[in-house]
C-alpha cells in the first residue's frame, strides 16, 4: 500500500491559517497612514494602538498552552478563527481610539491560541526529520500575510477606505473554517486523508518520544532549564524585529522615503518574500543537518544562530539616501533573518518533554509576544522625539545579535527531561 500524504494538507492548513492570522494584524500598518489621517491620530497613539493586541495576547499564552494540551487543537483552533476573525470585521466599524484599543485586545485573545496549536499540531503529525520544512512552511505564513497581500490592502484602502479592509479579510477565517472541520483530526490515526502506512510512518519517525514520559507541568517550572531562557529571549528578539516592520514599516518608506501608499504597498513585498524564502530554507537546512547524522537540536540552533545575525544588514539603511538601497538592505535583514524564524517552533517540539509542548510553546510565545507591547509604542516615542527611525532601527539588530549567542552557548543538544520533583501534585507521569 502506498503511503498518502495527509500530513501535508494539515501542514497547508496551518499555513494558510497563519496567512490569515498575520494578514489580520498586519492590515494595521497598512492602514496606518489613513487611520492616522482620518482619526487624527499622533505617532505615539498608533503605537499604542499597535501595541493593543499583544497585551493580552502575550498574557493568553500561559493559559493557551495548558488548554491546547488538554482540548486538542481542532477545538482549540476552531473557536480562536472565528473569535479572531470576528474582531477584525468589528475593526473595521469602530471610529475612535478608545474603541480600537478595545477591540484589538479581544482580537489578541483570539489569536493566542495559534502558534502554541500549530507547534502541537506538528510534533503530533510529522515525524522528526520532517519537523523543520514543516514549521518553516506554515511560519512562512507570516511572510505572505504581512508582505505579500500588502498591494491588495492598499489597493483596497485607496479604493474602500481603510474601513473595507479590515471587513473584506475578516471573513476568510470562516472560510478556512470549513476545511479545518473537514481535514483535520487530532491525531493522524482518527483522520480520513492518511492511511496505516502513513500512520506507521509518522509513528516510526516519532521515536525520540516514544520512551520520554508525557507529565503535566507548571509552564514557569520550566524556567530552571537554560536551554529555555534561549528559547524565549529568541522569540523576543525575533518578534521585536518583526512587528516593529510589520507596524511601521509602510509608514517609514511613505513618511521617511517619500512613498506614495500604493508604491510603498507593492515595495514592502520584497522584505516578505524574502523572509518566505528564509522560512523555507531554514527548514530544509536544519532537516538536512539532521538527515546527516546531526543531533536536532543541534542542527536547529546552528541555524537559528546565523539567522539572527543577518539584522546586521539594516545598519546601512541609516546612511544611505536612496529608498531602493536602504528597501534592498531591510529585504536582506528579514529575509536572512527568515532562517531561523522557521525553525524557532520546530526546535520547542524538539527541546520540549513529551505532552508538554504546548505548555512551552505557550510561555515561549508570552515571553516572545511581550515585544509586541514595546516594539510599536517604543517606536513611535523615538520617532517622535527624534524625527526620524535611526535609533528605533538600531534596537532590534542588537536585540537579534544577543540572541544569536544566546542559541550558540545556552541551548544544550538534548530534550529537557522533567525531574519528577517538578511535576504537579496530583498529576501522573505517562508512560
């Protein structure tokens, strides 16, 4: 019998998911420069605003692990998109800052659940030397939703107002909806689109979990473990980058490079395919690596290492006068960048005990997500002090520099094995 490929279509959904997903924060830089315009908005007041989103999407993530290892991802999934799906058409109809804010913290309840689900979702589906060009293939989804439908939101905010935007792509989620219910189950065993040759050979590739008990865990208790500590301050210096761009920018090519939005829509697209190709290529490098002899985690971290040296390129977009250099240099910070963002979830299934890895992509993503509270506000206050993005540029390249030690010296090349004085009260440890 020939083995089907249904591992894949889960993998498709969780990037298309993710599309959605950063498509539904994104549209907010996008329509930053209207917004501004239209609410009489200053700097500082879009930052707070860009920033809105991750307060309680950052302290979601504690509780958003336990409940994703506990109800599975196809509920858990099922009621985030249609909550967070809900919250951005609800952007689109308020008209105040007050009422913004409001809205943009319920939508970052919605979305808590995502990544914590989608990193579950692969360590339960893929075997282990299939788990990089995974994780890099739906972690790419955050490329195509920021940078890629950039065009299609300008041009629909030129057309429709900033308004339709924020309507038109909230309701691809009950679209997506319907698959999910359809294709996916939580274990490959339950699911129609894979047989028992597939199942074995999900199983077969999943045996540097078989013999580690599963255990019920406080996520915080994993704070002890340095290869953590990694972890998280990696994430943060990820997300630090990433949302500072995806918030500000549009803006800076339409308020520091004399951009129309419309020119600045279609340039800001070459950063994003970049980091999708990164995303991909961090995958393949890292299950390449593995398939030849190497530890994973080893393998992981290599790569994460020299992907976050590569915001060094942005340092040359401070002394150049030419919008196309200083685009061509930020393209090559993401996009190199991109290497080790597609892997950064893929090394959690790896580093994280058995049944616990939603627990630590959870604290993972908190820890990771509290640079969305900082990055926009911290952004807008800089260029509003200095007239310019010189030092808010300047932050996240050291922030990426330090966690590329940090991946080099503190990461250990093994799987956290959970002491059993660890463990709950009142919880067992599964064999």
């Amino acid at each position: 019998m020939k083995k089907t490929n249904g591992r894949w279509i889960v993998v498709t959904l969780l990037f298309v998911a993710t599309t959605i997903n950063y498509m539904d924060r994104a549209i907010l830089g996008v329509a930053g420069p209207s917004m501004m315009k239209d609410l009489s908005l200053s700097t500082v007041e879009f930052g707070i605003l860009g920033s809105a989103f991750f307060w309680s999407y950052a302290l979601m993530q504690i509780p958003i692990g336990v409940i994703v290892d506990k109800l599975g991802a196809r509920l858990t999934y099922s009621i985030a998109i249609v909550w967070w799906s809900l919250c951005t058409v609800f952007t689109g109809f308020s008209r105040s800052l007050g009422a913004l804010i409001g809205v943009r913290v319920l939508m970052g309840i919605g979305e808590a659940p995502a990544f914590p689900t989608n990193t579950r979702v692969i360590s339960d589906w893929l075997p282990s030397h299939e788990r990089g060009v995974a994780n890099g293939i739906f972690n790419s989804g955050t490329a195509i939703g920021i940078g890629m439908t950039t065009p299609i939101l300008a041009w629909i905010i030129e057309n429709w107002g900033w308004q339709a935007s924020f309507i038109i792509i909230g309701f691809l989620g009950f679209v997506w909806l319907a698959f999910w219910l359809f294709f996916f189950k939580n274990r490959p065993s339950q699911s129609r689109i894979t047989n028992k040759v597939e199942v074995e050979y999900i199983e077969a590739g999943q045996s540097d979990t078989k013999n580690v008990p599963a255990v019920n865990i406080s996520p915080f208790k994993f704070l002890k473990y340095r290869s953590v500590w990694s972890l998280l301050y990696g994430l943060f210096a990820h997300n630090y980058l990433i949302y500072l761009m995806m918030t500000w920018l549009p803006t800076y090519l339409v308020v520091e490079r004399g951009m129309t939005l419309l020119k600045a829509g279609f340039f800001t697209m070459l950063p994003w395919i970049m980091s999708f190709l990164g995303n991909i290529l961090g995958g393949l490098l890292s299950d390449y690596l593995i398939k030849r002899g190497w530890n994973s985690i080893k393998a992981r971290k290599t790569i994460l290492a020299i992907g976050m040296l590569f915001p060094l390129a942005i340092l040359p977009t401070i002394y150049t006068e030419s919008a196309t250099a200083s685009l061509m240099f930020i393209s090559l910070a993401i996009g190199g960048e991109g290497l080790a963002a597609g892997i950064l979830w893929a090394t959690v299934s790896d580093v994280a005990p058995k049944g616990a890895e939603g627990k630590l992509a959870g604290l993972q993503n908190f820890v990771g997500n509290l640079a969305g509270w900082i990055a926009p506000v911290a952004t807008g206050i800089l260029i509003a002090k200095f007239h310019n993005f010189t030092i808010a540029l300047i932050i996240p390249v050291v922030f990426c520099c330090i966690a590329s030690l940090s991946y080099t010296f503190l990461i250990k090349n093994e799987r956290i094995l959970i002491q059993k004085t660890d463990i709950d009260k009142g919880n067992k440890v599964a064999g």
